[in-house]
C-alpha cells in the first residue's frame, strides 16, 4: 500500500445521483415473509424485490386503497 496516493486527475463517480439512500421503515411481518418467499423463488435478494415493488408503485403514481391502509371508514 503506498503511503500516499495523487487524486488531482479524480473525477466525481458519475453514478453517485442514482446510488440507493439507506431508510428505516415498519413492515409487518406477513408482508417481509411474503418478499423473503418470493426472493427464494425468483433469486433476487427480498430487499431489492421491495425496492422493484415500490419502485413500480410510484412510476405508475399508484397508491393502496385506504382500506388497505386500516384507516377508518366513515
């Protein structure tokens, strides 16, 4: 390993804008079971078949029912 390294000629990586950001979020367990299910079939790693789900939702702008939501009827 050298002791010191030259970056003046570095340039910015220019796949830093599409990197993934690292969140916390609530999942009720029947949902995880159901994508750690589905990842042993298919292959994919069940955080990225979520990620591919989410992602899906919100290029077609489709959200849940609200009654899928527990949100109370009125």
């Amino acid at each position: 390993m050298r002791k010191k390294y030259d970056f003046s000629g570095a340039r910015k990586n220019p796949y830093a804008g599409k990197l993934k950001k690292q969140i916390t979020l609530r999942i009720d367990q029947p949902t995880i079971q159901f994508f750690r299910e589905s990842s042993e079939s298919s292959g994919i790693p069940y955080q990225t078949l979520i990620n591919l789900d989410l992602r899906d939702c919100a290029q077609g702008r489709k959200l849940p029912a609200a009654s899928s939501l527990g949100a109370p009827r009125s």
